[in-house]
C-alpha cells in the first residue's frame, strides 16, 4: 500500500525541519562508530577493572573479542512493573554465554510511579525523573566496555528516559525488554465507580482501598492504557522490541524465553554491526510512534515524551505533527479509559499485530523502517509463541476477535485519532478526545482559577463548582513546579459532569493517559510562569474550549488584558527532594519540546 499522502507530507516537513540537528547526531554517531568497539581501546587497568567481579568464564570471554552486552535496569521491587526485572540480568547472562558472549549490569537507573505520587510532593519530581534517567543511562554505558546494550524498562518517563540515554550511544545495537502487564484485576469500570463514590464521601477509605487492591494486585504494569502501556505500543512500532514483545504478561515461560531472544538478538547485532540504535530511531520511525499513539488513544503524556525522544535523535517535531496525523488516522482500539477492556483483553484481541498490520496495510505506518529485528516492519504483524521450549514467530490474527475492542482500519472506533491540538487566546495546549463523548467537545463556561490541585479540592468538597465550569488550573509547567501529573482532580471533576454540568479543564499541567471523559485543555504552553495569558485569568471570564475548532479562548479584551495584574508564582515547593530540582525547573523547556531540562541545549546535544 503506498503511503498516505498526509503521512508523507508531515514526514517530509520534519526531515526538513531537522535536516541540521539530524545530520549533527549522525556525524557523531559515525565519528564513535569509527573509534571501534570501546573495549578494545581499554588499557590493560581499565579491563581489568571492568570485569573484576565477574566469574572466570565471563573474565576469559572478556578478553576476547566476543561481544559484551551492557544491561541497564529499572529494577525495584517496590513497584509492581519493575519487580520482575530482579531475574532479568541471569537470563540475560545465561543466555549470552551460551552464545559465546557475556553481559554485565551496567547500571540501575530510578524508576518512580506516578500512581504511588499521585496528588503529593513526590509527583512534581515525576517529569524530571526522565531526564534523570537519560543520566543514568549515560552514566552507566560511558564505562565504554559494552558492544550492545539491552535496557530493561517499562513504565512512564523510563522507557523515553532509557531511549534519551541510550540514542548517546546510538553507534551500539540497543535492545528494549519490558516485564509486561500484570493479568487483570477488578473490571475498570467498578474501580473508577468506586473513586468517584469516595470523592463523594459515599465509601470508605478502607472500601476505596479494598477496590485499589484488588486491581493492582501483583508483579507487572497496571493494565490500563496509560503512558506506561502507550510505551510498550511505541517501543514496537519503533522497531526497538523484538515483535510481540509488549503485552506478554509476567512470569510466563513465554516472557522469560523473549528476554532470553533479546540477549541473544543483543549478541548477534554486536557481532553483525547492523541495526544501530541511531539508524533504528529515524524521522520514520518517529512519525511511526506518533500514528500508533492516534491509533490506539494512547497517553497525552507522550506529547512531552516524543518530542524529548525525537530531539535526542536530532529530530525536531512539534503539535501540529501530532494535530495533523491524529487527523488521518482511525482509531482503532478501546482501551481503559477509552473503554472497558483492559491491555490483556486488547492482547487477546489481537494486539500489537492486528494494530501494525492494519495500519500497514492502509499506508499509515513506514514499512521500510530499520528494526532490531531486521529490515522491515512487517515481520512486527507477526507474534511469538512456543513450539516446546523453542520460541517462534507466527502471523497475528487477520481479522479482531473482539470487535468492541480493535476495529479494522475500514470500521474503525473513530475516523481520526485521540490528541488533537488546541490554540487561541490562551496559548496552545493539547487535549485527548478518544474517551470525551462528542456532546462534551465544545464547553462554554466560566472559569474558576485554582493555584494548586488542594484549592480545587477545597471548592469542590464545599460545593463551590456545582454548575457549569471551565476549572483553571495554572502554575503547573515545568518551570513552576515541575510539571506534575493532575490525575486526582479526575474524580471530582468526572462527579461534577455526571450531575449533568458541562466541565472543563484548563491547565498548564499534565494529565496522563487515564485522563477520562472530562475535556481537559493539557499542556498549555506559554505557561503562567512564563507571563501567559493564563496568569491574568479571572474567576468569571468566559473561556470556550472547542475541540472540535481546535481552539480555546478566553473572552476579555486584549486592553483588559494588558492591564490586569499578573498573577503572583507560588513559591517552589521543598522538602520530600523537590530543592534538589530547582536547576531543573530554572533551565527546562517548553512542553512543546518536551519540558525537560535538555530542551535548553537542544544545539547541544547534537
């Protein structure tokens, strides 16, 4: 199928756009390729340094010319997505010996949970983690004795913090192995009723908590389809797992013997010299991620992340890249909140394969990309099963089993995707439409500004929103406080569109990938830390967010405007590390370019 004329056009304008930074990133790419693998200008010290540890086979491997692979993980065994990679590290070094190589842990890099820091200090450190673990990641493979590296991640800013770090080194073959989702818990729906109850004050704590438990209830990724699953999708679609790598839960013969496929992938891309990661993540392969996050109502959240991802490659995409390929690509899966099932249902649905298939096939993804399994996107249509103990590869389904929750590119869910970009008056911000009904894309109301997430929750509990409201949350950029995830106003938000009002959010925050029916204008950018027009709203203006236009205004006179007074910057939060990011928030970027601290020095980093 020829490629989509929409899909060429943006394609085009962003090779454009980077051809500079992009031709940047890959002289220094070629320049370290020239070097030669980076053990072999080790002195005699520095080898022997790198392997002092490792056991006799491992030490004899070393000094050899037999590849190395250079582990770096995300492993805690506080949070349920990352507990599996505890026995990673041995099926990765068994595996690599019996190919006649060795892997070592290169590093660990931190891995917090936006569901642990949901509504508390530790969230505003949330976005930043990203940056540190790109770090991290550095930190680890800079020991330069590694010939491949395999980066264990899954869940919110790793996997992009994995990708910024490891693209330093993208003259090496880079792997991704996620743990996969946890199997399912308690039905989505009844979980989010029973927040909504206890937002009211209808169920106790202690029945909110039975609810909570009994859907996050063992090792793996939560099964909703929020920006730690949206990972897994991209991870594909770049052509960074092998195939079929994202859904396979944890703990299954099936998951062990793909983290031992990927060692041995490791090994033979280290021998081989192909599929460098620089070469794996191109334009296409960008404009990929975006295509697969319409196609499946994927996290708002990876409008920051992509972004980040892409200029790290020294590619350069903005909004209207998103805006313009949301708007020619169906969507074709509904998953919690954008329905009822959950990613183990989307799996069994048909998953990743039927996905990249079916886009494939309409001329909506790249199909020529290079892959870390080879050249080609095609074999990504195919999934892995076992035949014994052997691990192969089969076509995936051809037509959905389920078709309230994938849908054909010919009777598709909707005829465009999830994200589309909003600009006006306020700025220009993002919104996520897949789970908005279409009688709540345009709202009309006045607004009630709130400076933190308490404040509202303060008006709400003393029924001062109990009508129609566009709810202003400002102050919440990366330069104000980091940038943390709003996902607690969702309850109470959802209460007040359920009593039958028309409600909005308007921030410059984030949501997530759970951010629910309630239209929520995301991301706006310039934020009120930076003089936007959101710092001189009133209570009372009259704001119009209309995703359908893709507009949102605020109507007040451009004189009005001019002379009212700004309204004042919180002070920055401390305690809990929060101090400890203060150069962070005084260097970071828009959230157009990522809002991380690396936007700053983008000419830099290339």
């Amino acid at each position: 199928m020829a490629l989509h004329p929409k899909i060429a056009e943006v394609t085009a304008r962003i090779q454009e756009r980077s051809r500079e930074t992009r031709a940047a990133y890959l002289a220094r790419i070629d320049e370290a390729r020239k070097e030669g693998p980076g053990r072999s200008h080790l002195s005699c010290g520095n080898l022997a340094h790198a392997f002092a540890a490792s056991p006799l086979g491992d030490k004899l491997t070393m000094r050899g010319r037999a590849p190395n692979i250079g582990i770096v993980t995300s492993y805690n065994d506080m949070l349920s997505a990352h507990q599996p990679f505890k026995d990673y590290p041995d099926l990765i070094k068994d595996a690599a010996r019996k190919a006649g190589a060795s892997a070592q842990v290169a590093g660990g890099v931190p891995a917090m949970c936006d569901g642990v820091t949901q509504g508390r200090p530790g969230m505003e450190l949330s976005l930043f983690s990203r940056d540190v673990i790109a770090l991290s990641t550095a930190v680890a493979m800079t020991h330069d004795a590694f010939d491949a590296g395999l980066m264990l991640g899954t869940c919110d800013k790793i996997v992009p913090g994995l990708v910024i770090g490891a693209l330093s080194f993208g003259h090496l073959p880079v792997i991704f192995s996620p743990a996969g989702p946890m199997p399912s818990g308690i039905n989505n729906k009844e979980k989010a009723k029973v927040r909504e109850l206890f937002a009211l004050g209808q169920v106790t704590r202690d029945q909110l908590l039975e609810a909570e438990a009994a859907s996050y209830h063992t090792a793996g990724t939560c099964t909703f389809y929020g920006t730690a699953n949206s990972n897994q999708m991209m991870m594909e679609l770049m052509g960074l797992h092998l195939p079929g790598t994202a859904f396979v839960n944890p703990g299954t013969p099936l998951r062990e013997a793909l983290v031992r496929a990927a060692a041995l992938r490791c090994v033979e891309l280290a021998q081989s010299g192909e599929s460098i990661m620089a070469h794996v993540v191109d334009v296409k392969s960008i404009v990929n991620a975006i295509v697969g996050l319409m196609a499946t109502g994927g996290s708002t959240n990876h409008a920051l992340h992509i972004p980040a991802m892409a200029q790290a490659a020294g590619i350069l995409v903005d909004w209207d890249d998103f805006s313009d390929i949301s708007g020619v690509t169906p969507l074709l899966a509904r998953v919690y909140p954008n329905g009822s099932a959950d990613v183990n249902n989307f799996h069994a649905a048909g998953g990743m394969a039927f996905v990249t298939r079916e886009l494939l096939h309409a001329g909506l993804l790249h199909g020529d990309t290079l892959t870390v399994a080879g050249p080609g996107l095609e074999r990504y249509t195919q999934e892995p099963w076992l035949d014994g103990d052997t691990l192969r590869w089969r076509p995936g389904a051809e037509t959905s089993l389920d078709d309230t929750i994938l849908r054909p590119v010919s009777s598709p869910f909707e005829m465009e995707g999830g994200i589309r970009l909003l600009k006006g008056t306020l700025g220009r911000g993002i919104i996520k439409i897949s789970s908005v009904p279409k009688d709540r894309r345009v709202i009309d109301a006045p607004a009630a500004v709130f400076e933190s997430q308490s404040d509202f929750t303060a008006a709400f509990k003393a029924g001062k929103l109990d009508r129609d409201v566009c709810v202003v949350v400002r102050f919440q950029g990366p330069r104000a406080n980091g940038m943390p995830e709003l996902h607690a106003l969702t309850p109470a938000l959802t209460s007040l569109q359920n009593r039958g009002h028309r409600v909005a959010l308007i921030t410059d925050g984030r949501m997530s990938g759970a951010s629910g029916a309630v239209p929520a204008a995301i991301h706006l950018t310039p934020g009120a830390e930076q003089d936007g027009v959101l710092a001189r709203i009133q209570d009372g203006d009259r704001i119009v967010l209309d995703a359908e236009a893709g507009t949102l205004n605020v109507f007040i006179s451009l004189d009005e405007l001019e002379h009212r007074a700004r309204a004042s910057v919180p002070p920055a939060g401390h305690g809990w590390g929060r101090e400890l990011f203060a150069p962070f928030r005084a260097v970071a970027g828009d959230a157009e370019i990522g809002g991380g601290i690396f936007s700053a020095y983008a000419g830099n980093l290339t």
